[in-house]
C-alpha cells in the first residue's frame, strides 16, 4: 500500500484535485490519518484546506459482518449529503476541561448536593486504584482508592455498571451509558461514543502509557539480550495440495530470538518509525511465534506492561478524569436520543436487571471439583474405548482421532472422499456437519469421540481452572451483546452446559447447591410459541394453549392424519423441530440437516419443504404475519418486539440473496425472541423489587438467567413458598392472548432437578 499510493495515488490526487476523498477501509483511512479505527472515524468527514475528506467502512466488510451493514448506509448517505452541496455539521468540543486531583480531601464533599454525578473507576493489577466523579460538563474530580466517601446525589450515571460496580457501591437506579447506547443501537465504546455525539478528543490508553510501557520493555529486552538461549524449536505449516488431494507439511526454522530480540532493542533506540509511528516494544514481541518466546518468557517472566500507577500523576488525573467527564456528556446526549425513539421503556426495563446481573457474577456457583475430575478419567476410558473402534473398520490404522490434520489425512487423503468446505487458512473442514457428509462407518464414530473429548477437555478440565477461593465459578455476565435483549456469558459460559446427550447431562451433576440449600430453576414453558401465537393472532394455536392440550402431539395428528394415540416420536419430532424452527424463519434445507441429524434419512429436502406448506396450512395467520413482518423490516429498515425494543435489519436492502434471506429470518425472529426476554426480564425485575421493597421476606441468590430460564439458590425450608411465590410473579408480569405458564424444578445439583408441582 505505501509504494503504491506513492507512486500513483498521491501523484493522482495532485493531478486532479478532487473536492472529495473517500477511503474505504482500515488503510486507505490510515493511508490518510495514520493509526486510527474505523470504527472510530467512518462517516465524520474532516473538513481540509484543499478537500474534504470522508472516512468509510469499505463496502466488503458488511460481507464478513452484517451488522456493519448499516453503518455502511450511514456512511454513503453522509456522502450522498457532501455531494449535493448539503453541509454535514459534526460536534465540537468548546469546553476548556477543569479535573482536578482531590485525593487530599476527607470527603467528596463536592459531590453530596449534586442532583446528577457520572462516576468512573481505574484499576492496576485487578485492583481499584482510583475513582472518578463530574458533576459539570468540562469537570471532574480524581480521587486515589480508598481517599473518598460518596454520596450519589439522586442519580448515578456510570459506563458500564457491571465493571464499576464490582469496585464501588452504586444504587440500583444507576444510569448506565453503554446499556443506553446499546438500546439505541450504536457503539458501546465511551471514547468512540463520546467522539461522535460530543466532539470530544480523547487519548486511549495505549497513547497513555505507551512511553512508560517502552521504558519497561526496553529494560526487560536488556536483560534477555544477555542470556544465551537455545536454538530456536523446528516450526511446521501444514497446507492443503488440492490438486493432489493431500496434506502438504513445511518445516522452517525461525531466525534465533537472540537476534529478533536486539533488533527489537536496535528499532527502539534508534527511533525508527513505522507508518503508525514509533516502534512498539511491547507489541513488536508479543508479534513473534509464541513457541519462539516460550523459553525467554518461562525463564523471565512475561514482559511487563506499563498502567496509570507508571505514569505521571497530573497527566493519569487528566486521563482517568475525563472518562467521567465523558460519561456525562454522553449521557446528556443520549437521554433524549431514547425519548426520541421511543425507546425510554426499553432502557428502564433492561436497566432495572442490572443489578440481578450483578448479583449472579458476584454470587457465582458452587462446583464439586472432585466430581469433575472422576468423570474426565470416565470420559477418557470412554474415548479409549471408541477409538479402538474406530481403528477397528480402518483395518487397524492407528492415528489420533482428536487431530484435525490426521483426520484429514485419513478421510480425504487416504480414503479419497472430496471436502465439502474449507477452514479460512484453507485446510479442509473436519467439523462435525461436514464429517457427516463422509460415508464411511468410522465417520460417526470420529463425531462420538469429538463429543466426549469435547466434554472432557471443556468441562471436565477447564472448568476446575476457573473455581475462585470460594469454591464457586463467577461467569461474566453479557448483558449488551446480542440483538435480542438475551443475556449471554462467558469465562466460562455457563449456558452452552450440555443438555441433551446422557453425556452432557452428567456435567450439570457437577454444579451443586450449598449446604441447608437448593438449587431453583424455573423456566417459562414453551414461551417463544405462546410469543409467536399471540403476535400473529394464531386462532388454531391460541385454542391449544388455551386448552393446555400438546400442540406438537396435536400438530402431528392433523399434518400425518392420525389418531391423537397412534402419533409416534418419529411424527412428533418433525413437528416439534418445525413448530420451534418457524420462528426462526426455518427453510427445508435446515429441517433436512436437523431430519438427518436424528437419523430420519427418509426426510429427503423436497419432502421438508411440503411438510412446512403442511405446517403453515394449519397456521395460515402465522405466515401471513411473518410476511408482515418482513415488509415493515424492508420499509422501516428495522422491527420491534411487543415492548418497543428495535432491531436494525440493514440486511433486507442487500442484493446478495442469502444475506437478504437471513435478514428475513432475523426480521421475523426477532419480535418473538425478543418478547421472550422482555417477558423474563420483567419478570426478575418485579422479583427483585418486591425483595427490596420488602413486599416478601423470602431470600434467594440469584446464579443464572439461560435463555427462558431462571435458577437461584433457596435454604431447604423455604423452596416450596419460593416456588409459590415466584411462579405467580412470573406468569402474571403479562397478559398474553394464551397464558403464560412456568415449570418449576428444584435439588440439589444442577443435573438432578426434580419437578415440583405448582399451587396455582
């Protein structure tokens, strides 16, 4: 890029002069701008004395991520403005900004009168290091951990709650800028945020500490420079010869790390520059082959990094401050952006679960670990056993069945079956959709020994790792993540536990209550049917749920024509997969694989796709909203679920038919989900505020929200009232055209929950 823009561009924009200039992408932008995101600078256009200059997402990535699809839109529309004349005003920032270090105070005194404060935290080392208020736009005050005693005032306004409220106390009815920006639809990021909607230029923290991180660096460099280390381990590259149908492996040794290490020390102290400015030590080496820096960092230590508490104290008062300063601005800008949209009911109901998710990450769960242990050496007698099996119709050819590149030697090279799909580096894929594709007896039994190392090498090993002192696993709770409104999680996450293979199911075993307690899990029955039947008026299904009768059962009796008594799984299932799959716009070709994938080969693609016409003859309304729904996703640009929660659909305008067609099955997707979770949310909100309130003195710990259900920890004596209680919470939070039911399950361990009727 930099001899080509060189040579042609630059002479080209010289020659012509042009009024405006587009780059498209991370570097045409940063051909222009040097090291910046494009996320941070697409569709601001940076006015110049001879041009004007408009920064955009390069048109492909929408491709590869469709979410961008709509900033993309936004970006050429900006454009569109700039070519008819029309003047494209951006935020600027007038402020003289004013922070000052109030370490030395008793008190946040400044504070206590203050109707409204934005609050910011720092850390170094997984530790609180300092806390950061503004009251005023353009001020802030910068107080040391520990130097502060905070009164809120009647609102806190914060940047992601779940992060500064592991280190400080807020109230429950804090705002949060990144949960607001996440309702709206835009980036989450505050600095990127604070950018756009402010004007506000704001030094990240790499530029923050990168000089001090450069003095660390340079200083541990030194001392590997003086160590002799061994000769560098022998690297292999494997690729795909697809001519010749085999596995081709390259060995190369790297150049020794004693010579990348003094050229690292060379680049630095000589001050050489590359495009996006100096050298960075710290990122230059964490660059190279992480087997070639094994043996210095075993030896020394990984390279330690810079953080505010290296950095000059009025230049780290300047920085942590201004995030709070940032995060009043934004919020200023935000609060009527929501009111806007109509999106205010939206904010207040996914804001009221705030603190619910931050019970759940505090509380944890607790973890037999023993347990764990027993069942991985189970498992692996288990892939032992089903690996001589597979070995037995190969003929006896012995290989590792958890190595992708074995497998594939085996399957494609030596057996000659043709792959069907590719990995991006370009070796043939092994997963398990595409080793059904294999006709061969041993390809299913590879598929059963994948599963049952996956659940040991997941499960049965990785999760006694993340068990804190406590003896219970915190997860991180997501909650601004996904278009829905669900909740996701991670490290680890708990909701992809296994559920349906005996297998799996032995790993909940594993998740146990404490003493004198049991765990709760109650989940709304069949929730996204009785969504879909209410907001498309369904007559039939409405009559169904109504009469409590089994709507797959039912289904299967009219589509197979059949008694009620005569249906069997292998009809039943079918329904149920459709009945689940339409709201997620199913095709035949889904319900083929899904046939397939329960081993009902006689389910050919032609005979799933007359069964959905069957399907939808029997639920014409459904199909006739679906197609609503579509039309408004394609007019609008976006659709609703039954409480006003929006999702964007920049898809539906694509050319490319399979991503048009997956927006259509987001489109129609999305209001049922989404509903679903507005329901539980609402739900656990009434729950937790009633406990606050005082309107019940039973207590519980909240541990997990999976989807459509919730699980909690009760004391033994007070499991049924709970049940009672909370059941009737749960299904009166709304009123729907059929009622809204819930199972209720209780024990005490996670794999073992029994059901307990409800006293309705």
């Amino acid at each position: 890029a930099d001899f080509c823009s060189a040579r042609w561009l630059d002479v080209e924009i010289e020659m012509h002069k042009p009024e405006i200039i587009v780059p498209m992408g991370k570097v045409a932008i940063e051909h222009f701008l040097g090291e910046v995101t494009v996320e941070h600078t697409h569709g601001i256009p940076i006015h110049r004395e001879k041009s004007t200059l408009l920064p955009v997402y390069h048109p492909a990535a929408g491709l590869h991520n469709t979410s961008l699809m709509r900033s993309i839109q936004s970006d050429f529309q900006v454009l569109g403005k700039l070519m008819r004349g029309e003047e494209v005003k951006r935020p600027v920032d007038t402020l003289e900004p004013r922070y000052e270090d109030a370490s030395a105070r008793s008190k946040a005194s400044s504070f206590h009168s203050m109707t409204l404060a934005a609050w910011d935290t720092e850390t170094v080392d997984d530790q609180l290091w300092s806390v950061q208020g503004s009251w005023l736009e353009g001020q802030g005050s910068f107080f040391d951990a520990g130097t502060w005693d905070i009164s809120y005032g009647t609102q806190a306004v914060v940047h992601n709650y779940l992060y500064d409220a592991r280190w400080v106390e807020l109230p429950d009815t804090t705002h949060d800028t990144m949960l607001m920006a996440y309702v709206l639809g835009l980036p989450q990021g505050l600095k990127e945020l604070a950018w756009r909607l402010c004007g506000m230029e704001m030094a990240s923290y790499t530029e923050t500490i990168g000089g001090y991180r450069k003095e660390k660096a340079l200083e541990w460099l030194t001392r590997a420079a003086q160590v002799e280390w061994p000769d560098p381990p022998l690297l292999e590259n494997v690729s795909w010869n697809k001519k010749e149908n085999k596995l081709e492996t390259q060995q190369k040794r790297p150049q020794h790390i004693s010579k990348k290490v003094r050229r690292i020390i060379a680049d630095v102290v000589g001050g050489k520059l590359l495009k996006e400015g100096p050298v960075d030590a710290w990122v230059r080496w964490h660059q190279i082959d992480a087997r070639e820096r094994e043996a210095v960092e075993e030896a020394l230590g990984p390279m330690p990094d810079a953080s505010l508490a290296d950095v000059p104290k009025d230049k780290a008062v300047y920085y942590a401050t201004r995030d709070s300063d940032a995060t009043l601005r934004v919020y200023h800008k935000l609060r009527p952006m929501l009111a806007e949209a109509s999106l205010d009911h939206i904010y207040h109901m996914d804001q009221q679960t705030l603190p619910i998710a931050l019970e759940m990450q505090t509380n944890g769960i607790k973890v037999d670990a023993h347990y764990l242990n027993q069942l991985g050496r189970h498992y692996l007698e288990l892939m032992e056993a089903k690996a001589e099996e597979i070995f037995e119709t190969l003929g006896g050819r012995r290989f590792n069945p958890n190595s992708d590149n074995q497998l594939r030697t085996v399957f494609y090279e030596e057996l000659g079956y043709k792959p069907t799909r590719f990995t991006p580096t370009g070796l043939p894929s092994v997963k398990g959709e595409e080793l059904a594709k294999v006709p061969h007896p041993s390809a299913k039994l590879v598929e059963e020994y994948k599963h049952l190392a996956h659940l040991k090498d997941s499960f049965c090993d990785t999760l006694p790792l993340k068990l804190e002192e406590d003896g219970r696993i915190h997860p991180t709770v997501n909650v601004t993540r996904t278009e829905t409104g669900r909740w996701s999680m991670k490290n680890p996450n708990l909701q992809q536990i296994p559920a349906r293979t005996e297998q799996g199911r032995a790993i909940r075993k594993a998740f146990i209550a404490t003493n004198g307690a049991s765990l709760v899990a109650i989940d709304y029955s069949q929730i996204e049917m009785r969504v879909a039947a209410h907001l498309a008026q369904c007559r039939s299904m409405i009559q169904l749920f109504q009469e409590g009768r089994d709507i797959h059962t039912e289904t299967a009796s009219q589509i197979f024509g059949v008694p009620l008594g005569s249906v069997t799984s292998q009809m039943r299932y079918p329904t149920k997969t459709m009945g689940f799959g339409v709201i997620y716009g199913l095709t035949p070709h889904g319900l083929h694989n899904q046939m397939v994938g329960e081993g009902l080969v006689d389910w050919t693609e032609s005979r799933c796709e007359e069964f959905i016409g069957e399907y939808y003859g029997l639920r014409p309304e459904l199909r006739t909203w679906q197609e609503q729904v579509k039309e408004v996703a394609r007019r609008d640009g976006y659709v609703r679920d039954m409480f006003g929660r929006i999702r964007w659909t920049p898809e539906m305008l694509c050319p490319i038919e399979r991503y048009r067609g997956a927006g259509e099955r987001q489109a129609i997707n999305m209001p049922v989900q989404s509903s679903a979770q507005g329901i539980i949310k609402l739900a656990m909100a009434r729950m937790h505020r009633d406990w606050t309130q005082g309107k019940t003195k039973l207590s519980w710990a909240w541990l997990l929200a999976i989807h459509d259900e919730i699980m909690v920890e009760v004391i033994d004596e007070e499991v049924d009232e709970f049940i009672t209680w909370a059941s009737r919470v749960m299904e009166s939070v709304v009123q729907l055209s059929v009622p809204v039911l819930v199972e209720a399950k209780a024990g005490k361990n996670w794999g073992e929950l029994q059901s307990r009727v409800l006293t309705r």
